[in-house]
C-alpha cells in the first residue's frame, strides 16, 4: 500500500466543481471524490504557508512545534511525519514544495552534517527528497527570495530559456503588445498568457517527476506531491490562460458593515497592500480567471496522475489525498492572500481516496465532522499500519470516518496565527509575542482571540455564513452573545491546558513505570514494612551479617 499525498498551494474549498463552483468543472479532482470521502469542514492550523505546512508535516498544532511563519525553521528533533511512517515501515518522499526551513544552528549544535541521512532528513521535514522546489524565485535588489538551487529553473535553461531567472522571466511572465516582457507580478497582466509551453510549465514538470518517482520506487511509500499552483504569481500558459473571463467572476462576498468600527487586526490588514488591490474591480476581474485556470490545469494534470496509476495497476493500492495550505480571499472580506480566519482562507479542500474495503461503504460521499489538517499525519501511520503515538501527534486519524464508524468526534476546530512578523504587527504597535491570533470554532460560531489586549471578534456561521456580523463589537454585543464567547474561550482554554510536550513518553510508558521503582527497590515512606509485599523487602530484611556498630 502506498499514500500520494497531494497539496496545491492556497487552493480555496469552494474552487472545485465537487464542492458546487459554478463555472470551474474539474472532472479529476471530482473523479476522487467519487471514489472516496470529501471533509466539507476541513480546517488548517495556521492560515500561511510555513506555519500551515509544518502542522502537515508533524501532526502537531503550531504553538506545539513553534515553526509558525514563513522562515521559522523547524527546530531540531521535531518527530515528523517521515519519522512516524518509517517506524511503520514505509518511506517518506518529497517531490515539490515544503517552504521548511532547517534549524541550521540546531543542526550545527548536535554537530549534524547536512550531507548525513539524518541531517538531510532535519533539513527537509523529515523526508527523503525526490526533488525539492519551493517555486517562488523572486529576485529584488537583495537577491533572491529563496536561496537554494532551483532545479525548475535549470529544467527551463536545458530546455533553451534564455535567462538567469526563468521562472521570472518567462514561466511567470506573459508578452504585452509592444512586445516587453509582463510580468505576472503585476496584476494587470494576469490575463495575458505565460510566455512558456504548456507542458514546461511548473505544475506539468512537477507531475512528470511525480510519475517518474512511482516508475522507479517500489513501496511502501508516502509521496508527498506538492504543488506551487494555484499560489500567486497569478499568470497561466495558454490555453488556461483565456479559458475563463469577466462574466465568470463572481461579485466579491464583502459588506460595508465588516468596515465600521472593525477589530483591530482585521481593520489593520483590510488596509494593507494585497487588500487594497484586490478591493479594486478591475484586479479581481483579471485576476480570478487566471486563478481558475491554474487550477484547471492542476486538474489536468491530476488526470495524468490518476491514468498512470490506473495504467500500473497500482490504484486499487493507493491512498489518495488532495488538500491545500490554506485558501485565499481573492477580494472576499475586502482582503487579498490569507491570514485570518474566514472560510475563504482557513477553510481547505481535504478529499481522501482510501483503498481499503472497510472504506466501501462510504464512497462517494462527504463528511461534515470537524477536520484538522493535523489529522492527516495519525491516519497516515493507520493507514500503514503503525501505532499512532498519541502523546506526539495531536491530530487524530480520519479512518473510522471513511470506513463509516460511529466515533465521538473533536468539538472545536482549532487554528493559530503568529503575525509578528508582519507590518500590520508594527502598524498596531505590538510585541512580537502580543501579535497572535487564536481561532476557536465548534461548527456554528466562530471565535477568534487576538492577543495583546484586543477584543475578539465572534460570527454565528448559522444566521450569517458570509461572516460579515461580527456580534463581539460593542453595537452588537448582547448577554447572550457573551454567554457564547464564555463558553469557546472555555473551549480554548480547555485546548491552551493540552499535554503538548511530553513527547519522550508515551501514556503506555508512564502506565508500565508505575509501581516500577519499588520492584528496583526504593522504598520510601514505609511505616513498618508491612504496606508492601515481602517480595519486596528481601534485600532490606533478614540476620544482619556483621555488627560494625560498637566500633569507634
């Protein structure tokens, strides 16, 4: 049995033709689907890439393993989900994106050579890498934004691309009239075609080296297939790039209501340069039919992915798992990106495709039970047939649910965001460690807990599913709205009280050492040894064997 686990970048839950989109058909996400369970509550522990990408990777929430924006590196001896897989027996690979940083100094401490098994496995996440690209080549004045290798970008230059930077320059740019290069950086070009071929193009190339990855491996394997697409620069290569247009852009879902008297941070990033653009009606009606097309092609290309395991015959042996980082606003709540916790951005795709009969039952069908992208890491070892170490990995495993179990399932879904690093931080004037942001939601309303000393912001998803009404301002504040904002910060609390770093031993361990000390003979507190069985007090009873006492 082998697990494809399958991420796009900042793909929305709502962009699917399985998930009721109305213009954008995606026969091949649809077709998995069909053949397994699709979460319709699907929640990510931190709406940003690194942060979100981390909580994948180890099973654990983000205030646990501390990697919670982009460039915080994962410090070292962090169990991930490689670790867990290989105690289980299968293999754990890379093939695209992780946006990991390694704990370098961490790694220099314990005196861990990158070029070590070991070392290359703390520097990645806990893979083994097929091939790692982290797609986004931005170059500025300083350098580039990434500074490993692209092994993209020497793709492109063998296949003749006559720059430095490619991936700039051609597979994330398009022509304009007078012939100058457009980049995709700029949102007015968004409708123009990238200047690369179709099938150089970053999600075909990643496909390939996907399937020549299950040409040559034999498993058991996880392969982890993560895409950069459909994450910004918002351009496509034709025939994508014109498949969609104005008429099939939807009106933005925001109220001038959301814009009176807002909670601080959500004013502070409504202000922002990505919000500010996306407000603009002219960027969302170039911009969203590039974006459909992005994920039209990841659709295709799953198509590819999905024909060569049926070609293999290797389908029936497969788990198939299609999920994102987090979403993206595209104008929603009158923002751009990600960040906060509207469905738009916290809420992601999670459709499963289990192989196993016990799933039978179930296919075809949707789940609406509180899903955590931490649960992925637990049903992966399940699914491999490893015992979950419950005391590590704090989500748990989605197989009763896919095989139609009646379980006790979690009450809140949980996410946290640290924007320390963020100018809206510098903007409010906070502490690096006062800029954070706790989303607690239990199906219907929706808390978010920002600290240093902010007031929350509350939203009934039933009355109000756009989530404009926030009842914790003060013109809409009632006792009854109170009662409920007590009962999620108990729910919080509850969670901010959870065993998070007792990872060294598990609750079977601490069960066998009870009682253990006195069988290694410490006895303390006896009062005449009679409390204890005899067998224990052997070595301490009987004829003394000489008598040292009288001697000076």
């Amino acid at each position: 049995m082998n697990i494809l686990f399958i991420m796009y970048d900042q793909l929305r839950f709502d962009y699917l033709s399985c998930a009721g989109h109305p213009h954008l058909h995606t026969p091949n996400f649809d077709r998995v689907a069909a053949m397994g369970m699709r979460f319709t509550n699907a929640y990510v522990q931190s709406p940003v890439c690194g942060g979100s990408r981390m909580c994948y990777y180890t099973g654990r929430y983000a205030s646990s393993h501390g990697a919670h924006w982009n460039g915080f590196p994962l410090r070292v001896g962090e169990h991930t989900m490689g670790d867990h897989l290989r105690r289980a027996g299968m293999d754990c690979w890379l093939i695209g994106k992780t946006h990991m940083k390694a704990d370098s100094e961490g790694m220099e401490r314990l005196g861990l050579s990158p070029d070590s098994i070991i070392g290359a496995r703390q520097a990645e996440c806990g893979f083994d890498t097929w091939i790692r690209d982290d797609g986004l080549w931005g170059q500025g004045p300083d350098g580039f934004y990434d500074e490993k290798r692209s092994p993209y970008n020497e793709y492109l230059k063998g296949k003749g691309y006559p720059t430095e930077n490619p991936w700039a320059t051609f597979a994330n740019a398009g022509i304009d009239d007078e012939g100058d290069m457009a980049s995709g950086w700029i949102f007015k070009n968004a409708d123009k075609a990238a200047n690369v071929r179709e099938e150089d193009s970053e999600t075909p190339w990643l496909t390939t080296k996907a399937i020549e990855f299950m040409k040559e491996k034999t498993g058991p394997w996880c392969a982890h297939v993560s895409y950069i697409k459909p994450h910004w620069p918002y351009i496509v290569p034709a025939p994508y790039h014109n498949m969609y247009g104005e008429n099939h852009v939807p009106a933005p879902t925001r109220d001038t209501v959301e814009r009176e008297d807002p909670q601080p941070v959500f004013g502070a990033y409504m202000e922002n340069k990505i919000a500010t653009a996306f407000q603009r009606d002219e960027v969302r009606k170039k911009v969203i039919p590039a974006y459909m097309g992005l994920i039209k092609q990841c659709d295709d290309q799953l198509g590819r992915i999905l024909e060569h395991l049926e070609q293999t015959d290797t389908l029936k042996d497969t788990m198939i798992v299609l999920t994102s980082d987090h979403g993206d606003y595209l104008g929603d709540h009158w923002l751009g990106e990600k960040d906060l916790f509207h469905e738009q951005s916290v809420k992601v795709p999670m459709i499963i495709y289990d192989p196993r009969a016990g799933a039978d039952a179930t296919r075809g069908t949707t789940s609406d039970a509180l899903v955590e992208s931490i649960d992925l890491a637990p049903t992966f070892v399940d699914f491999a047939g490893g015992k979950i170490a419950d005391h590590i990995l704090e989500g748990r495993s989605l197989t009763p649910l896919m095989h139609g179990e009646t379980v006790k399932w979690r009450d809140v879904a949980i996410s946290e965001y640290d924007y320390s690093a963020t100018p809206q931080a510098v903007k409010l004037g906070l502490a690096p460690r006062d800029a954070r942001l706790f989303m607690v939601f239990d199906g219907r309303y929706k808390l978010m807990h920002a600290e240093g000393g902010l007031r929350p912001m509350l939203f009934d998803l039933q009355s109000d599913p756009e989530e404009f009404i926030d009842l914790a301002k003060d013109s809409t504040r009632t006792p009854e709205i109170d009662v409920e904002i007590d009962r999620l910060y108990a729910h919080l609390f509850t969670w901010a009280r959870r065993m998070s770093q007792r990872v060294t031993k598990s609750e079977d361990d601490i069960i066998a050492m009870r009682g253990r000390s006195l069988r290694r003979g410490i006895l303390p507190f006896l009062a005449d040894g009679t409390e204890v069985p005899e067998d224990l007090t052997q070595f301490y009873t009987g004829k003394a064997k000489a008598d040292y006492t009288g001697e000076r």
